[in-house]
C-alpha cells in the first residue's frame, strides 16, 4: 500500500481520510488509543476473513472508505469490491494501490445491484451497522450478497460497555426516526450500539446465525477514560499483555470492559434447504 502525501486541493472528505491513514497505517502518535484500537480491530477482521474463505475469494468491502481492508486484502490475494458513499474516496483508494483484484462500486448499500455487482464469498462491515437505523434490515440486505457458503464479518462498538449512553435498538419503538441521520460517518453518527443478545437475535432473523462473536479492546488500549498519557510511555508489548488480558475474562465481565465486537455469520443450516 502507497503511502500518499496530503494534497490541499482535495476535497474535505478525502483529507479526513488521509489524517485517519496517518493514524492508523503510518504511525502519527498523536492518538495512540485511537491507533492501537483501530489495530486490533483490523486485525480481528482480517482473521475472520481469512478464517471464511481463502484467497482468491471474492470479498466486498463495504462502505469501505480509505480502502485500507481493500487494499490490504487484494495484496492477499483476495478478489475485492471497494463500496462506499463517497464515489470521492474511489480516486484516493486507487492513488494508495499497489498490487491485487480490485473494483469499485460506489453507493448505498440498500440500492446496490445483485445483477450488477454479483455475490460473495466474504462480505466485510467493519463500523458500519452502529450507523444504519434498521440494522434488521441491514442484516437481510448482506444476507442477500451471500454466495452459498458465504460469510459475513463484522465489528461494531459493543453495545454493552460500560461507557456506552446510546439507545439499543430491542427498546426503539420506531427507528425511522433516525433515517435522515444514518450514514453519517465517525462516533457522531453512531444510532445504536448493538448488545450481543440483540446481534444474536438479529442475525436469526436475518436467516442468519453466528460462527463466531468476540469482544476485544479494553479502555486502557482504546484510550478512554483518560489513559492516553499512560499509553505514552507504556510499551506496545505491555498494552498487548493488557488486551489479551481482558479477552480472557468471564464473557460476564468483557461485556462490560471491553468495547468493540467482532461477529462472522452464515445462512442458517436450518433454512439451507
């Protein structure tokens, strides 16, 4: 992957995503809880997704942004499809490619075209769902991406962590509310935070069950609640002990301390036939 110097004239979008690419690709310690959580996290995808299928399976990555699971994937020798809103993004993507299968549909993921598009072997959603009002209806869409055998991978914020005020979506008496907000991007856009019995519940009724389901990232590697000074001189390989650590504790206690969830899901056996 090509690291690209800032251009002032690109448009504002695509600058916020060169700043989150210094963060997360090429070290600026200037948000190291950011960085070290936003590692782990594509790590966590990376696996499952290898974990799914194996090269040269086909991948979309959805509202995939800067590209970097994109790029990152076709470099592994996967087949990848870049999506996002921002047809903008696709330019910056293609300036940071190196090597790989990959193409680009920009657009919303409720309009995109099985016809056009195809299916998939893997469909990768990392922080997507925590921004869509009818993640029910999100689920159902990427159910209908599926190739046979396929799975989907997401992360998303855990709904349970203790620093969490948003609604859960089990207790919303009517989500449309929230349509004219969704898609909108980084923690200000967040609508509901989803708990583990409601991603449960919600990919059952998507036709969907769960593979696997992980909580990961504890509030001293993610940053909060004031650690960022600690992060500042303690050393990576002491922040790593730490985070698996808290991976290890009863599911009881990672609800509450950990922040992030990572899921694969397949089409229910059941419903196969």
């Amino acid at each position: 992957m090509i690291r690209v110097p800032l251009n002032p004239t690109w448009p504002q979008s695509v600058k916020e995503s060169h700043h989150y690419d210094e963060l997360e690709l090429w070290g600026d310690r200037s948000s190291l809880g950011y960085a070290y959580a936003y590692r782990n996290r594509a790590q966590t995808a990376i696996d499952l997704v290898k974990q799914a299928a194996a090269p040269p399976a086909r991948v979309l990555d959805l509202a995939a942004a800067q590209g970097n699971f994109t790029l990152k994937l076709a470099e592994m020798g996967y087949r990848v499809l870049w999506n996002d809103l921002r047809v903008e993004l696709a330019d910056y993507v293609r300036q940071k490619y190196e090597f790989g299968q990959v193409e680009y549909y920009a657009g919303n993921v409720f309009d995109l075209p099985t016809e056009k598009i195809g299916l998939f072997d893997v469909i990768l959603a990392t922080e997507i769902i925590e921004h869509v009002a009818h993640p029910d209806d999100f689920l159902k869409k990427l159910a209908s991406l599926l190739a046979k055998d396929g799975t989907i991978v997401l992360t998303t914020p855990n709904g349970g962590y203790f620093r969490n005020k948003l609604p859960r979506f089990s207790d919303c008496p009517d989500p449309s509310v929230y349509e004219s907000v969704q898609f909108r991007p980084n923690a200000d856009g967040h609508i509901f935070l989803l708990h583990m019995d409601e991603m449960i519940a919600l990919a059952g009724k998507a036709g969907l069950e769960v593979q696997r389901l992980s909580l990961f990232t504890n509030p001293l590697t993610s940053g909060h609640v004031k650690t960022e000074p600690i992060l500042r001189v303690l050393p990576r390989s002491l922040v790593n002990v730490l985070e698996k650590a808290t991976e290890s504790l009863p599911m009881a206690m990672q609800r509450v301390v950990n922040v992030h969830m990572a899921v694969s899901l397949k089409r229910r056996t059941d419903l196969a036939a």
